[in-house]
C-alpha cells in the first residue's frame, strides 16, 4: 500500500492556461474526493466519486473546474482559464464507502498562478 | 448546510501541559467525527474518529468524545509533547454527508 499520491507536487502558470493535476488513490478505495486549501483555512469540499460516478460537486464550485474518474481508478482535476483566485493546495483523498469514512490525504499540489 | 467551527489558534502550550481544542458542529442527523492532524510538510492524516454519540475516539494519548447534547467533538491530551506541534482540524462526515472541515488549529508545543 503506496498511499495516495498526486501529481505534480507543484505548479506555477500564468494567468488564463489550463491546468491539470493526477490523483492515484490507494488502490481498494472507491471514493476519492478532491478539496481545495488555503492559508490559514481547513479543507474546502469540491467533488467527490464513488468509482467512476461523480456523485457530488460543491455549488462553489466555478464551471472552469471539472474532473474525472474514468476507469473508477485514478482522477484528474482540470481548471481551465486560470485566475489568480485559484493559487491554493489542492487535496485529493480517498477512503471506503462503507464503514468508518475516515479519509486518506495525499501530499497536495500546490498551484501558484501569476 | 453543515459546519464545523474550532476555536481559533494559536494554542501555545509549555511541554507536558493539558490540551483542550474545542470543536462544535452543525448538521442534521448524526454525522461521523473526526480530528486530523497535520505536522509542519506534510499531508493531513487521521488522528481519532467516533461514530455515534458518547462514542470515544482515542489515538497517542488524545481523546475525543461525540456529545450529541452539545453537538462537540473536543480534543484532549492530557501531556503535551513538543512533538505534537502541528495543525489540528475538527471534521465532520460519513454516509450522505458532505465531508466538512473546520479552519484548523495550530498547536505550538515549548520545551
């Protein structure tokens, strides 16, 4: 058990580009969520899968965000359009959907837009 | 919609002091609780979790016990290590409810 991993650890673009970040959770879980965190601030809910269905999406959420779990396996986040608004960690975790519920965080990819 | 409100931080402490971070939550229904824990450079990881109300969660000398009455979570040690120096954040979750986390609080443990 590898744990859940992301990629890239960090990115930096500039204002308008399009990003996309991989997430591989650990391998019997079937929900993966995705958040984002700021400085200072918990993390904040955007989606979640429960195999490859998207179950959940934060209202918060802008359109320029999408993701996918094609294969009920690893998930991309995508932003598209990138404003500088969006510099944060984004989180990936993945967990059992039965049972305790407890969640398993990978290290984050921190994204800078200039 | 759900929340999780943690006392503000920082919550500086001498070694071997006694811990309370308080954490209250609203929700409907009878969510699964949590506290994660996040050292400086790292991912957040699970400290304790409880399930249902009176439930105590208990992990490296820290509790926490699931008030319905009074809808906490509070953490607890009872003596604090320097080593303990981190982030701790309040959650809530678990079958239909949207994972929620509280803002964190950080803990700085003094020799």
């Amino acid at each position: 058990d590898t744990g859940v991993s992301q990629d890239p650890r960090h990115k930096i673009t500039k204002r308008g580009q399009n990003v996309t970040f991989r997430c591989d959770p650990i391998s019997e879980h079937n929900r993966l969520y995705w958040y984002r965190q700021t400085l200072g601030q918990g993390p904040e809910f955007l989606t979640y899968f429960q195999n490859e269905a998207q179950l959940e999406k934060s209202r918060l959420l802008s359109d320029r965000f999408s993701a996918e779990r094609p294969k009920g396996s690893f998930s991309t986040l995508e932003i598209q359009r990138t404003e500088q608004g969006d510099s944060a960690m984004y989180l990936c975790a993945s967990s059992l959907a039965e049972g305790g519920f407890e969640q398993f965080f990978g290290p984050g990819t921190r994204l800078t837009v200039l | 919609g759900n929340s999780v409100t943690q006392m503000e931080g920082p919550v500086t402490l001498s070694e071997e002091a006694f811990l309370t971070i308080n954490c209250t939550y609203t929700a409907t229904g009878y969510p699964s609780l949590f506290w994660y824990v996040q050292y400086p450079g790292e991912g957040l990881q699970l400290l304790l979790k409880a399930t249902k109300a009176d439930d105590k969660g208990s992990n490296k000398g820290f509790e926490a016990t699931y008030r319905k009455e009074t809808t906490s979570f509070h953490l607890e040690k009872g003596s604090v290590q320097v080593s303990d120096s981190a982030v701790y954040f309040c959650a809530l979750a678990g079958g239909s409810y949207i994972p929620t986390f509280g803002r964190g609080t950080s803990l700085i443990v003094h020799p």
